[in-house]
C-alpha cells in the first residue's frame, strides 16, 4: 500500500494518513502551481479570438511572459482555490486509499490484488465530486486574462465564486462536474495504484529500500503515466469550464469541436508541463507525505512509551 509495503510494518491511524497527505499535497500545490498556470493557458491558446495577441510558447516561454504582460503573482492565481482542494481532496483520496484497499481484502489472507488497488483507487476518486466549485474557480482564475483580455474578470477566489454564482446560477460553479470528476477518478486511481505497484515492485525485488530513492522513482513514474492516461479528460474539462456560457451546448460537443478543428493533438496540448506539474508535484506530495507519517508514527510511539 501507499504507506507500506509489508505486512511486519504496523499500521498507521488514518488520521496520521489523512494529516500527512493534505499537508504534503498543499506543499506540492504552492511550489508546483505556476506549472499549471503554464498548462492553463497552454490548453485553451487558441480558444477565443481574444487570446490572438498573445502567444505561449513552451513551459518557461508561457511562464515568462505571464509574470512579463500580466505580473510575476499571476503564476499563482487560483492558489487559494487550489490549497482548498487538495485539502479536501488530495488528503481523503490518499488517507483513505489503504483503509478502502484493506475493506476490499478483509476476508482474505493474501496480499492485495491488482484489482482490490484500483477498487480502492476508484473509490476514494469519488471524493472529488464534493470538489467541483474549487476546480472551477481556479481554473477560471488562471485563464482569465486569456478569457478577456488584461482586464481581470475575477479579483480573487472569493470574489470569483460570488460572481461565477451570480451571473451563471448555483450550478455554474459545478460546470463540467462530470467530466472533472472523471478526471480526478483517473488521476487518482492512476497515481495511487501506479506508485503502490512500483514502489511494492521495487521493495520487493530488492532494487530499492523502501526510503526516499524508492519514493521518488516510483512517484515519478506515477507522474506520466497519469500524465498521458488524464491528458484528454484535462484538456476538455479546462476548455469546456473557461467557455462563456454557451459557447459548447455540452462537453462532447466541446470535445467533438476540438477533435474538428485541430485533430488528435488538441487534447495532448500542455503535455510537457503537464509531466513536469505532476511529476513534480507526485515526487514532492509522495516523499513529504511518507516522512511525515513516519515521524509523527515516531512521536506517536515515542509518546506511547513514556506513557
């Protein structure tokens, strides 16, 4: 499982799990978030007629010219929408993978299967419908000068949901609640069960010690092939969530437009920092969030010893 790999390692509490996940997850989201600024504007260029003046090229090339055109500070608009969902989300899905796996096996006495991980993967996927108002907010935030010009729409994440609710109803903060939480499903069934599989792989063989070499492969390789597996649904889902009210009558017709105008590669458009947000945000979450949990498990015994 994500938080051990034998049977002779005592169990964590799951709220050690849960703890250490939100906070290594909210971690990866600051040092990683202008990357998906870069993704943002790299998906949608091309999108509105208004964005023609402007033009991103590569990841450093996007994030120069944000902080150069806009502010060095646009690179992390959407943050505290951002650290909202990893919080509520990126903390359950990951807390929660190794109880849903251990449910999935309770009756039996052999190790996990494959199939009992991505059960466990799809299951604490699902929390990411409850998180449909943040994905929203953030990435209107990140897109916005692109949506309308210099001029920004929203002032923050606050003043954004206020407007978002008021010009498009209640349910225009849930815009594309389908295909975001499919998303997340894949994302999160991918990074959980590909890291656990890697990292079980490598302990097990002998290739690596269950430490921070171990970690930081095994999150890397979580990274691409969530990276290529998450790709379409991401590229749709941030078109569809950044169109003027609309603009596409429904997320196939926003996914058949794209496929029309621009083919097979519209929906790859950001691959690279894509990779380098989530295989950098992986690395940075996995490693945090597996020292982390071993040393408050140290505090949690050392207490349970002078106790």
């Amino acid at each position: 499982t994500v938080g051990q790999t034998t049977a002779d390692v005592p169990r964590t509490m799951v709220g050690v799990k849960i703890f250490s996940a939100g906070v290594a997850a909210c971690l990866a989201d600051v040092i990683t978030f202008p990357l998906v600024a870069a993704k943002v504007r790299l998906q949608i260029q091309g999108e509105c007629q208004t964005s023609s003046a402007i033009r991103y090229k590569g990841v450093l090339g996007t994030i120069t010219t944000l902080a150069k055109k806009e502010e060095p500070m646009k690179l992390y608009s959407g943050l505290p929408a951002g650290l909202q969902r990893q919080i509520s989300f990126a903390s359950l899905r990951t807390g929660l993978y190794d109880m849903a796996q251990e449910y999935s096996t309770a009756e039996k006495e052999t190790p996990a299967s494959l199939e009992s991980k991505i059960a466990a993967g799809l299951r604490t996927g699902g929390v990411a419908v409850f998180t449909g108002p943040t994905e929203v907010v953030e990435a209107r935030l990140q897109a916005q000068s692109h949506l309308h010009g210099l001029k920004p729409c929203y002032t923050g994440t606050y003043n954004a949901d206020r407007i978002i609710a008021t010009t498009e109803g209640l349910t225009g903060l849930w815009k594309g609640t389908t295909l975001n939480l499919t998303r997340n499903i894949i994302i999160s069934c991918t990074e959980l069960v590909t890291y656990d599989l890697m990292k079980e792989t490598f302990v097990k063989n002998n290739l690596l010690a269950d430490d921070v070499p171990c970690h930081l492969v095994s999150a890397l390789i979580a990274g691409f092939c969530t990276m290529v597996l998450s790709s379409p649904a991401d590229v749709v889902k941030t078109r569809f969530i950044n169109s003027p009210p609309g603009y596409y009558t429904s997320v196939p017709k926003c996914a058949v437009t794209m496929f029309t105008k621009k083919g097979l590669p519209a929906f790859f458009n950001g691959l690279v920092p894509s990779f380098l947000r989530l295989g950098s945000w992986n690395a940075i979450m996995f490693l945090c969030s597996e020292q982390l949990k071993q040393e408050l498990m140290k505090s949690r015994q050392t207490m349970g010893c002078t106790t």
